[in-house]
C-alpha cells in the first residue's frame, strides 16, 4: 500500500459516524392467511411463472416426484 493510501485510510477511519439508526419498519411481520390460504396463494403465484405446480399429500411426494423424473 502506498503513503497516500494509507494517509487517505486513516483519515476515512478517524470519521466519527456514530451507530446507524434503525429505519422505521412499514412492512408487516406476520401474515394473516391459514396455512391452506397460504399454500392456494403461493400456487397462483408460481402458475404465473409457468411452474408446474402438483398439489399432493405427504405420503405421495416420492411417488410424484420419480413420476416427473421420469418424464424429464
């Protein structure tokens, strides 16, 4: 490292800025739909993408997903 750069660091370090405060926060923290509400929402929001979206139960997820390996 050069003198200069060194000198122009120190000078930046010796700035006193203090802590920075936290910004207001406008945005909600917790979500009021149910977990199927929630599920239905995500669903709609990833068919948007052309996701291929397979609502299935617990027990049949290894099924479905050899299924569509399968297919790939």
């Amino acid at each position: 490292m050069t003198a200069a750069k060194a000198e122009i660091l120190a000078r930046i370090r010796a700035v006193d800025r203090g802590a920075p405060s936290p910004g207001p926060r406008r945005y909600s923290r917790a979500g009021g739909l149910d977990g199927a509400a929630r599920v239905a929402l995500f669903c709609s929001r990833v068919a948007d993408y052309r996701a291929d979206v397979r609502r299935v139960s617990p027990g049949e997820v290894a099924a479905v997903i050899a299924t569509v390996c399968g297919e790939r």
